[in-house]
C-alpha cells in the first residue's frame, strides 16, 4: 500500500508508451485466422490415426470409474459389454490389468468382483477368455475353477449345455485355459455343420454369419484350420457376403458390422485373408463414426461399446482365443529415493516387534464366491482396508494442531488484493466509450 501510487504512475507511462491500437480487418480474414488456428491446434497424432486406434481409444474412454463398461458411453458397467471391451483391448494390446480411468479401478478388477455371481456358461466362457488375456489363471479365478465349471457342462453326446454356440466358445475357452477340448465335444461340433456348410446357434437352427465365425475358430484352435469342416464354412461364409462388402446374420439379410466382425475373425482363423475380408473391413471403416465408434449398420446405432469392441477386434486381425498380453512396465522410484553417487543408501526401516500369532482361520465357506472375488478384486487393485482409513486431522482438513491459517489474516489479505485492483482498474484503465 506504501508503493501502489508509485507503482500505478509508472504502469501508466508505460502503458502510454507501449499502447497498439488494432485497424479494423474484414470478417473473411478474421474467420479465416480462427479457422488456421483450429487445424495447427489439432495434434498430429490424431490426424494419422488409424481406424483401429481410434476405436481402441473410444472404449478407453468410455470406461466407467467402477472399471467396467455400459452398452454406451456413461451407461451403467454391465457383465456382457465389459467382458467384449475387455478382449478387444486385449486384441489392441492392452492388459485388462491395466486398463483403468485416473484414480478408478481396473477392467479386470470389475469382472474379478463380479465373478462370484456367474452362473450362465456363456459369461463363464467369456470370462475364462477375458483372464486369459490378464494373465490371470482360469483355475483359480475368485475362488472358481472356471475350466472345472465348464467342463461340468459337458454332456454325454460331448456338447456343451447342447448348444453350438456354447460349444465353441467352451473349446476356445478350454484351449485358451491349457485344457484338451475332448475329442468328443470336437466330433460334436463337426457334426453339427448343416448340409450347406454353416453352423447354427443348435443344431436345429438355420446356419449364421455369427455361429459360422465363432464354429471357424474353436476348430483352428484344435488344429482343423485345414479341415474339411473348416473349409466348407469358409466357403459358406464367401458365398454370403453381401453386395456392400459386409454380412447379415442370416442369408439375404442386411449387413451389420457384429455379424461382418465374426466372418472376418472366421476367416482370418481359417487363413483365407483374401479380398473377401478386404471388402468387409471397408465395410466397418464406412460405418466408424467421427469419435471413432462403429454403427451397427447404416441405420442403426444401439450398443456402440459392444459393437466398437467387436470391430475392434476385426479390424486388429486377432481371432480368438487370444493369448496373454504383457503387463505395462511400471514407472521406476522416483529419483529422491535413490541415494545420490557418494551418498549412503538410506537405512531400512526399523523391524516392528511380533506380535503373537493369531489362530489359522477356519476354511472358507463353500458359498463364499463373492467374498473370495471381492478379495482377489482388492489385491489386484493394491487396497486394502488399513490403506482406505483416514486420519482424523486430514479427514477434517485442518492439518493437526496449530496447523491451521488464521481466518483473519486469509480476510485481511483477500482486501487488500480488492483494493490494488480497485485502484488499478481506477488510475490505469479509465473506461472507454
């Protein structure tokens, strides 16, 4: 306060001295700077983008904080669209491990939690798939033994719960696992192609893009890529591709990009990459969508978490199962917990005292899924319970005793800024017409 006037009467020769005044330019050119400006602000990265980056980055981003993903982006986490988002990052790369928002939970820390209530042997499949591809082992999967689960299913004609669709991702999920599909769950399969060379959800059901994909690729991971089922289903899956490029469910139906992604996976599992899969592949690159999301077709959007993943995988080239992704490398410790050259290392920790041992706790209950989940789910996260408390003085944000800032000298000084800025704005910019 001593040195304001002072110090105003200076920034007022200054500003006297130094003051532009700007001559009016026409609109074109203004417009035509802002929109300049707007195209070097784009980063490069994002300009060459390639379509299946920029659809991994649209299911990086619609990740909810709880780890998982809804059927779009700020939907509710649900079983189904996290298990496929999941697998598609895997196809892209990234470990489910690794997958989480800012201060959120892990992809595969979600479906960890959730595992003690699967019952339906598809999302035990779909599951199995996913741990696979954290590295995680399908033996021993919150407390479940999810080959053992599906291998339970099995019936006595060799199929799984007596559905194609079942018994192909049960012998993906198995293979995937390190366990033999059965030779009679194989023979079950083959046996189950229809007349015209496709595959069907059951064995009475007319043969689909879908079942056709998901049946080309359990038989290439037990070694019948070169098989006479095999290739009959390929040329099914060639014989039906539509005029755009892409494939319907059934014959004669309209395209849509989850049915075109399952003939593609089939086809790439079959090694017949050839100019049917180019022309499908265009098909999905039509339909991805400026925030790099794939419709379901032309005239459909629902879904788009599921559909992009399912894209995704697709247009990586990566048929299922797929194997284990490498974890992402840890960031080393920081530089001041190193000792510096010349330096000692810094002395361990002192040892605590043992505390006297506590009983061995009794067995786990049988119906203790979730419990075992839940835990497996925090371990893998790095939380634990002692790690969420906090300490009083920091819960009320004071800091402890005499930590605090006097509430009169925060006031005093909130004036005193009000009043140089009163006074500049009073001497230094006068108004202007």
């Amino acid at each position: 306060l001593v040195i304001g006037p002072a110090f105003l009467r200076a920034l007022a020769r200054y500003r006297r001295r130094l003051e532009v005044r700007w001559e009016r330019s026409p609109a074109p050119v203004a417009l035509g700077a802002v929109a300049l400006a707007l195209v070097l602000a784009v980063p490069a990265a994002a300009a060459g983008a390639t379509p299946a980056a920029r659809a991994e980055r649209y299911l990086v981003r619609a990740q909810n904080e709880d780890g998982g993903f809804g059927a779009a982006p700020g939907q509710r986490s649900s079983p189904l669209y996290s298990g496929w988002a999941g697998l598609a990052l895997g196809s892209a790369g990234r470990n489910p491990r690794d997958v989480k928002r800012p201060g959120g939970r892990s992809l595969a820390g979600f479906v960890l939690r959730g595992s003690g209530s699967l019952r339906d042997i598809g999302e035990i499949e779909r599951t199995a798939l996913l741990a696979k591809v954290a590295g995680l082992d399908l033996r021993r999967f919150g407390g479940r033994d999810l080959l053992a689960e599906i291998e339970s299913r099995r019936r006595g004609d060799g199929s799984i719960s007596g559905f194609v669709s079942y018994t192909a991702f049960g012998v993906m999920a198995l293979r995937a696992g390190g366990a033999s599909a059965g030779s009679a769950t194989v023979s079950w399969l083959v046996g189950s192609q229809n007349a015209d060379g496709g595959f069907g959800v059951a064995r009475s059901s007319a043969s689909d893009s879908d079942m056709t994909g998901a049946a080309v690729q359990a038989l290439a991971t037990v070694g019948r890529r070169r098989g006479a089922a095999t290739q009959r289903a390929v040329e099914w899956l060639r014989a039906n591709q539509n005029d755009d490029g892409g494939f319907g469910q059934f014959r004669g139906r309209d395209s849509n990009s989850q049915s075109t992604s399952y003939a593609i996976q089939g086809l790439l599992a079959a090694g017949a990459a050839n100019g049917t899969v180019s022309r499908s592949r265009a098909y999905l690159l039509r339909l991805q969508r400026a925030d790099g999301s794939v419709a379901y077709s032309p005239t459909g959007a629902q879904t788009p978490v599921w559909v992009t993943a399912q894209a995704l995988m697709a247009l990586e080239g990566r048929p299922l199962p797929l194997a284990s992704v490498p974890r992402k490398k840890r960031r080393p410790p920081r530089a001041s917990a190193r000792a510096a050259p010349g330096e000692a290392a810094p002395a361990p920790p002192a040892k605590k005292k043992k505390k006297a041992a506590k009983p061995a706790p009794g067995p786990e209950p049988v119906d203790g899924a979730a419990a075992v989940a839940k835990r497996d789910a925090d371990r893998l996260e790095g939380r634990t319970s002692s790690a969420l408390k906090l300490d009083p003085a920091r819960a009320r944000g004071d800091g402890g005793e005499g930590g605090g800032v006097s509430a009169l000298l925060v006031i005093l000084g909130v004036c005193g800024v009000l009043g140089l800025l009163w006074l500049f704005r009073r001497r230094l910019l006068p108004g202007r017409p």
